[in-house]
C-alpha cells in the first residue's frame, strides 16, 4: 500500500501594490507626478517632473504615497476654494 498524498499548502495572498505615480493636476499629464515617502524625517513629497509642481506634508508611519497625493490635491482645491470667493 502506498501512503496518502500530502495536501498542497494554499497559495500565499499577494498584495495589490500602491501606485507612487499620478496625475498632476496643474499640467494633467498622467503618471507624471512621483510621491515619495521617508519615514525617518516624517515628510512625504509629491513633485510633477513635468511642470516642477512640488508639495511636501507630514506623514505618520501609517502613510502611503497615495495619502501624500491626496492631500495635495485637498490643499489645492482649498486654495481654490478660497480664491473663488475672495
């Protein structure tokens, strides 16, 4: 008698990664704005390398570079906010 087959262990989950290139909202150029993340000095920043448009923030050690993005473009649309009604 030969022994039973040993089942097969499941497949690992791969986790979907996190884009780090955008849209930059000043020029529209797709996949033109990197978002980097250092986690040492807390700073994340989001530079165009088309138009040189650059934004940095704190981060907390929760952050992704699709955080930083988004709050570029929040700043932006309070900057714009507050240029449509002055």
């Amino acid at each position: 008698m030969g022994k039973r087959k040993s089942s097969k262990p499941p497949p690992k989950k791969i986790a979907p990664k996190v884009d780090t290139l955008f849209t930059c909202p000043f020029c529209n150029h797709d996949k033109a704005v990197i978002a980097k993340i250092d986690h040492l000095t807390q700073k994340g920043l989001v530079q165009c390398t088309v138009c040189g448009q650059k934004y940095t923030n704190q981060i907390t050690h929760l952050s992704e570079p699709i955080d930083v993005y988004s709050d570029w473009i929040d700043a932006c649309a309070e900057i714009n906010k507050k240029d449509a009604e002055s």
